[in-house]
C-alpha cells in the first residue's frame, strides 16, 4: 500500500458543498495546533468508539495548522494504519474555526462533526451525538450545562467569563443562542443538508454560534459531556479571543438581521405606520373625503392592522403560519392579533400618561418610550400566544 498523502487544504470561500459519498457517514473533523502528544491516543480510541455504531463508514479528518511539533507528522502515522484517517496541513491561513470549516470542505460524509484533539472532550460522548443525529437531528451538540454535563476543574473567574460571554451572546444574538445550553462548546455533529451550499465566515473559536447562525437548523439536541482538564499539551485560548468573539457575535447580527422575527416585525410596523397616516389623510382631510377624525383614525387603525397582520403572518412568522395552515386557523391568528394590539393600544395611551403626569417626562420622550415598551409587547405576546410553534417542533 502506498503512504497516505496529506489531503490538499481547499481554498476560496468558506462553502460547504452539497452531496456526500454514500461510503462515508460521518466525518469528524479534529482541528490542532501542537498536538503531537495527544493527537494519536485520540485517534486509536475514536476507532474503537465508531466502528460498531457506523459499520466503518466514517472518516477522520485532523488538520492541522502547520504545527511547529508537527502534529501532522503523527497523524500521518495514523492515517497509514488506517485510511479513514485523512491529513490536512495547512500553511496559509491560521486560526480553529477556518479549520474546521477547511476540514468540512474536504469532507465527504453527510454528517459533519467536530471536536478538540487535547482529550477535553471525551471521545465517548461521539457516539450519544451520533444516536442523536442518526434519530434524525440537524444539529447535535455536547453540552456541559445539561444533565451529564459539567467542567471538572475550572476557577470561579473561568466559569463567570463563560456564563457572562454566554449572557452577552444572549442579548446580541437571542435567536441563535437560545437554541443551545452551552453555545461555547466545540463538539458537536450537524446535517451537511442543514449548511447546504451556505457560506461561512466566523472569526475566533466560537465555530457552533456560526453553524446555529447562519445554517439552516430545525431540530436541535444535546448530549452532556464533562470538560476535561488538559493533560498534555498547552492551551491556545487568549485574551484576544474575547474580542473577537464579540465582533462575531456583531458580524453574525449584521449578517442575519433580516432573518429575525423581531426585526421583520419592526419593518412590517413602520410600514403599518404608513398605511395609518395615508388613508387618515385621505379619510379625514378636509381637501380630500373630509371625515370625522374619530372615524377616520378608527378606520385607519383597523386597515394598518389587517395590513400589519397579513405582512406578519406571510414573512414575519411565515414559517410558523405554515405549519397551521386553513382560513380557520388564520382567522384565529387575525382575531388574537387584533385583540393583542387592541390591549396595546391602551397599554401604549396608559403609558404616556403614567410617563408624563406622574413622571414629568418630556411628552415625546415619553411617547417613545411607550412606543417602544408597547412594540416589545406586541411582538412578544403575538410570537408566544397568536404564532406559538407548533409543540412537536420544540
Ligand atoms: N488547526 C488549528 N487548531 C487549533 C487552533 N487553535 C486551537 N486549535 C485546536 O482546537 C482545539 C481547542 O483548542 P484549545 O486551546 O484546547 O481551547 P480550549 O479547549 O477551549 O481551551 P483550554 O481548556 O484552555 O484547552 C485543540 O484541539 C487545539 O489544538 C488553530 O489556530 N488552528
Ligand atoms: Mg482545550
């Protein structure tokens, strides 16, 4: 047999390609930098843990950044015992979360996995994650903050900056870290189908936050691991990564922004403002129909919320009136939208004067403010109670 050769690392942009090899189910992808001593034992114990549940099908790509104690050099041994251990060096370009994309592009399996080579995450939980994706999962992740989960050995401050960067991604990033207990792990398998042809651009470690973001991933499940102190080997994990993780949680927003249901229903809101001011205008106007103004706004307010509610229910929850579809179960969405904005309306009025009267706040100071508290409590109640997802979607 001839020696395995290194697999050339792919290039240009960061697209995960449709289609997999019928051969292969999962190919698990193990980034590294420095290495060399744990990268091997990893490997041998991962061949004892796939081979049942997979049959062989199966492929483990490490690549590895050039590491000065060519790690690639050991993983090469590995491969030469068996092929379905495959080697990317990479010289141009550095950094995990790259990595691990590089690795899917060269991957060839319809699951994509990944996780540490320094034998934090044990390799055992591979096969909980795998049960779960083969239950049919688009997305299965290793988490330390559900049953079975845990960090063994970490101070106080290494738990804070954790849990705080996890609060921070909460309130940038609500949509997609809410989905997982533990948006920071790095050892999870996801649907090649769920990234189909999508374009990934993360920055810094954070590689899981890439995938919720911007894939296309309906049912998610957790397997708990316990994080492991490193044995060997030294850790990459640097201040700088802070930061980074805070300009791609902003990256992401950006990118994503029209995705969220919050944000759709703000546009759909201001649109709704303007189809209220138009046929007032046109209603009440003394050089047009020259209405009463009571009737006119009240016919006015009425037509902006058939407006609002027919834009909400088509984009802003689209994908959620899809699932109850029929003129009767649209008519019940119109009516509990009509009375959520109704209790609104009066929330809003009750606000202003509360705001003004009692609190001597700048009449349109407070007017905003009410604007504001009524927009979250309109969306709010609308998404839980009128377009609440369907149970067995959860
Ligand atoms: N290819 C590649 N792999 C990397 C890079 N940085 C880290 N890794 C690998 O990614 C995995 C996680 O890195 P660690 O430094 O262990 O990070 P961590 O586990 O979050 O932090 P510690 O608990 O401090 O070890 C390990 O397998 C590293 O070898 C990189 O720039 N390129
Ligand atoms: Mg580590």
């Amino acid at each position: 047999m001839p020696p395995p050769v290194l697999v050339p690392a792919p290039t240009g942009p960061l697209t995960i390609a449709r289609g997999s090899d019928p051969a292969v189910k999962l190919s698990l992808v193990i980034p590294t930098f420095n290495e060399s001593k744990n990268v091997g034992t990893l490997i041998g114990q991962l061949h004892g843990l796939l081979q049942g549940p997979l049959e062989g099908k199966y492929e483990l790509i490490v690549v590895d950044d050039d590491s000065p104690d060519r790690t690639w050099e050991v993983a090469l041994k590995c491969a030469e015992a068996d092929p379905r251990v495959r080697v990317i060096r990479r010289q141009g370009e550095r950094g995990l979360s790259t990595a691990v994309i590089r690795g899917w592009q060269a991957a060839r399996g319809e699951v994509l996995a990944v996780m540490d080579a320094d034998l934090q995450h044990p390799p055992e939980v591979n096969v909980g994650l795998w049960a779960e994706m083969a239950r049919g999962a688009d997305l299965a992740a290793g988490s330390r903050h559900v049953e079975g989960g845990g960090v063994s050995n970490w101070s106080l401050l290494r738990r804070m900056l954790s849990r705080g960067a996890q609060l921070l991604g909460l309130l940038i990033l609500p949509g997609v870290l809410s989905r997982v207990s533990d948006p920071m792990s790095g050892y999870f398998m996801v649907r090649r189908s769920a990234l189909d042809g999508v374009t990934l651009d993360p920055l810094g470690y954070k590689i899981l936050i890439e995938v919720l973001g911007r894939g296309h991933i309906k049912w998610v499940s957790e397997v708990g691991y316990v994080f492991r102190e490193r044995v060997e080997g030294e850790s990459k994990v640097t201040g700088k990564l802070y930061i980074e993780y805070l300009l791609h949680l902003l990256k992401l927003r950006r990118d994503t922004l029209w995705r969220s249901s919050f944000f759709r229903f703000c546009v759909v809101g201001t649109t709704g403002v303007a189809v209220d001011m138009g046929l007032l205008y046109l209603l009440s106007d003394p050089r047009s129909l020259g209405l009463g103004l009571t009737r006119s706004k009240i016919l006015a307010a009425e037509a902006a919320i058939i407006w609002n509610f027919l834009l909400n229910d088509a984009w802003t929850f689209g994908e959620r009136s899809a699932k109850a579809p029929g003129v009767r179960a649209k008519l019940r969405r119109f009516l509990g939208f009509n009375a959520i904005c109704t209790a609104g309306l009066a929330l809003n009025v009750g606000l202003l004067n509360l705001l003004f009267n009692l609190g001597h706040v700048n009449r349109y100071l407070a007017n905003a403010v009410a604007i504001l508290a009524v927009t979250g409590w309109n969306y709010w109640l609308n998404r839980q109670l009128n377009w609440a997802p369907v149970r067995s979607e959860e």
